[in-house]
C-alpha cells in the first residue's frame, strides 16, 4: 500500500512536469514576445523616421504657405495698383475723349463758318457771272441786230441801184460812163459794207472766244481762291495754341539793378519764341498774345517792373515796400497784358525802378506768355 510521502512525491513530481511545461510555455511566449517587442520597436523606428519625414514635410509646408501668403499679398498689392492705374487711365482717356470732342467740334464750327464764307462769294461770282453773261448775250443781241441791220440796208442799196440801172439803162446809153461810175462806187460800197460786216464778225468771234477764256479764267480762279481759304483755315488752325512759353528764375538776387530781367530756367516754350538767353520773346507769327508776370521783391526792397513791346512800356508789376527795417517781408507783383502782335515783335520785361528780386528752386519770379488767336 503506497504512502502518503509517495502520494506527495508522485504529486510533487506530477506538479513539477505541470510547472516545467508551464515554465517552457513561458519561455516559449516570452520567446514569441520578444520577437513581437522586436517587431515593434522596429515598428516604433519606422513611425519616428515617418513622423521626422512629416515633421519636415509639415515644416517645408508651413515656409511653402507662409511664402505663399507672401506673395499672395505681393500679388493683391500688385493687383491693386493695377487697378488704380487703370481707373487713372480710364478717367485720363475720358478728359483726352472730352478734350478731342471739343476740338473736334471747334474745328468742325470754324470749317462750318469757312464754308459758309466760300458759298457766300462762291454766290457771289455766280452772280457776277450770271451778270456777265447777260450783258455778253446783250451784247451779242445788239451785234446781231446791227448784222440785220446791215444786212437789210446793203439788200436796200442794192435793189435801189438795180432798179435805177435797169431803169435808166434805156433811157440813158449816152451815160455809159456815169453807169460805169455807179457801178464802181456800188462795188466799192458793197465791198466796204463786206469787209465791215467780215471786220464785224470776226471781232464777235474774238470776244466771244475772250468771254469763254476770261469765264474759264474766272473759275479757275474760284477753285485757287477756295483752295487757298482751306489752306489758309487749315494753316491758321495748325498754328494756333502753338505758340507758348513760361520761363523763371531759380535764385535771388538782392542788388541787382539790370535792364531787362532774364529768366533763364525754361519750363515749357512751344514754337521756341522765348530765347532764355536774352529774355526776349519773338514772335513767329501775327496774332492777339497774353503776357504775364509774378515778381518777388528783396528782402525789405521794392521794385517795379514793366512789360515791353518793342521798347514800349504796356503794364507794370509793382512789388512796393517802405517800411525800413521794421517789417521782414517779402512783397509780390503781377500783371496780364493782352497785346496785338505781328510777325518779328518782341516782347521782354524791363525794370523800371527798385532794387534786386527774390526766388528760389521753385521758380517764384515768372515770366509767361501764349498766343491767343
């Protein structure tokens, strides 16, 4: 009969198979553990060399947007800036479309009024035409009728000697030589009257001829004449508001006391009539001109200075001070002249009286002028 310390034992050994099967089992999981921790961790590294990957993607992305906003704002400044040029273009191309309209409708007024002239002495010479040839058909009438007139009274004549031939022809053979002194006086006659109307004829003819030459003439000259209005307005319309200049001066000079007062600085001269040499303007062309100036006295001094037309005072521009050394000012004349012109006259500024000017870089002493019509 088997113990109780066999029982044990047999126990003992049944657990410890029991144990060491669980203990293989362990290892075999442990095993089994450590190449899924393996797997894992290899796993893990991938994800961090993904997630590095997506960090410096996300961080390329984030310079990538911020360049993006970046130019994306470039882009609507730039956009805007566009689009105020083209509203100052538009609004410039609106004053030009105005400013071409009522040139345009200038020019067609003054064509208008040109035409309505030539049509004026175009009926004009009509008339005197029409009258010209009435007179000429007048003319022409009375010649006629003094032609009949003629004709009738040579037919007259000759009847009248034929009758007193044939009349006296019996009567009278002892008078052959008186017949024969008729007969050479009605050929003389009849020769005469021939000649005069051939002298008659051949002059109408002449002055006919003269009529159609002088009617040819006169057109011809009615063409010229039309032509050269529409040269003329043409000219006229291509010279005007081309002749324009203003000048300054861009310094002081607090003693100067010159003669005529040269502006030197050039800003606009249109038709090149201002020589800023002398400070004399010439004009290329006749025509109504407007002259301006704006004179700016020295410190504490006055002056006065004039507008000149070939050496003849217009207007004067007074920059007056009198008030010693108590006042610090500076005093400003201007002046506007509107002054016929011809072709060759000069206009300059002179002074008349006073002391230096004042400007600066600014161009506060001017001198301005345009011609008008």
């Amino acid at each position: 009969m088997i113990n109780q310390e066999t029982v044990i034992r047999l126990a003992l050994v049944k657990n410890v198979h029991v144990l060491m099967n669980d203990v293989d089992s362990i290892k075999r999981n442990i095993a089994s553990s450590d190449t899924t921790v393996s797997n894992l961790q290899q796993m893990i590294e991938t994800l961090k060399t993904q997630v590095y990957t997506l960090q410096q993607e996300n961080k390329k992305l984030a310079d990538d947007n911020k360049e993006l906003r970046k130019q994306t704002q470039e882009f609507q400044e730039h956009f805007t800036k566009v689009d105020e040029n083209i509203t100052v273009i538009y609004e410039h191309q609106q004053v030009t479309e105005i400013k071409n309209e009522e040139k345009r409708q200038a020019l067609f007024n003054q064509t208008t009024h040109v035409l309505e002239d030539i049509k004026i002495e175009v009926r004009y010479l009509s008339v005197t035409l029409l009258d010209f040839k009435e007179k000429t058909e007048k003319d022409d009438k009375i010649e006629e009728e003094n032609i009949q007139k003629i004709k009738s009274h040579l037919n007259s004549t000759l009847d009248y000697v034929n009758a007193i031939f044939w009349r006296t022809e019996g009567l009278l053979g002892n008078f052959s030589a008186s017949i024969k002194d008729i007969e050479y006086s009605q050929s003389e006659i009849s020769r005469t009257q021939m000649e005069n109307f051939t002298n008659t004829v051949f002059m109408f003819e002449e002055r006919t001829k003269k009529t159609e030459y002088e009617q040819l003439k006169l057109s011809s000259a009615v063409s010229s004449l039309e032509v050269f209005r529409i040269n003329v307005s043409k000219s006229n319309c291509d010279k005007i508001s081309k002749i324009a200049f203003s000048a300054g001066i861009t310094s002081n000079n607090n003693g100067w006391t010159g003669d005529t007062l040269i502006f030197p600085d050039v800003i606009y001269n249109e038709g090149r009539g201002y020589n800023s040499n002398t400070g004399v303007f010439t004009a290329n062309t006749g025509g109504t001109y407007v002259f301006y100036i704006s004179i700016q006295s020295a410190y504490q001094k006055y002056n006065y200075f004039d507008i000149v037309l070939n050496g003849s005072s217009k207007v004067r521009a007074l920059a007056w001070y009198n008030s010693g050394f108590a006042v610090k000012i500076h005093q400003t004349g201007t002046n506007l002249v509107i002054l016929p012109l011809r072709s060759g006259d000069r206009v300059w500024v002179k002074r008349a009286a006073g002391t230096g000017y004042y400007s600066d870089s600014a161009r506060i002493t001017t001198f301005s002028g345009f011609r008008l019509f």
